[in-house]
C-alpha cells in the first residue's frame, strides 16, 4: 500500500469527489482545504502529517467512519472521515486526518 501524502491530494483541491456508499447512490463532496504540518525527521517517520476538508451534499449527514472516495479521474482512496460540524445552508463538513 502507498502511504498518503498531502502532494497526493493538491491537485484535486477544490475538485468533486464521491463517497461511495453500498446499497446507495453516492455522495458528492469537495475537497475544500488541505492543512499541512512540516515535522522533523526523526527514525520510521513516514510523512508531514495533514488533514483533509471536504464539504458534503445539501441536507445528508454522514457518521464517521471509512469510506471510499472517488475522484473525477477515477483515482480512488478509502480514508476515515470525521463530521466536524455543519454549515448554516445545510451541508456538513468532514476531516480525515493523518498523522
């Protein structure tokens, strides 16, 4: 398995993803913010760590959990989501985080 880096997520900033769900019709989010930490190095560091900010789809909460994201140019990655709040049009917003 490749370790996740912020670098794999800068591109698709600002772009549509799909959770896809079993049983159901995906959902769609945007990745609306990645955050970044410069660590030092220090013997089994893997990565800086980061997080991951997606906007979710009108009125539809999800719980957290893992899920499969799909990106528009078919790239996919599945990554625990956390609910982190909602926004006052409806929607609800998610963070994974890696350390």
């Amino acid at each position: 398995m490749d370790i996740l880096t912020a670098d794999d997520f800068l591109p698709k900033k600002s772009e549509p993803f799909q959770m896809i769900l079993d049983g159901s019709d995906p959902l769609d989010l945007v990745l609306l913010e990645i955050t970044t930490k410069t660590i030092r190095d220090f013997p089994g560091k893997i990565r800086d760590p980061f997080s991951l900010f997606f906007e979710g789809t009108k009125g539809i909460y999800c719980p957290q959990g893992v899920y499969r994201l799909r990106h528009g140019s078919g790239w996919e990655v599945e990554i625990f989501l956390v609910p982190i709040g909602d926004n006052p049009d409806g929607t609800y917003r998610y963070q994974a985080v890696f350390n």
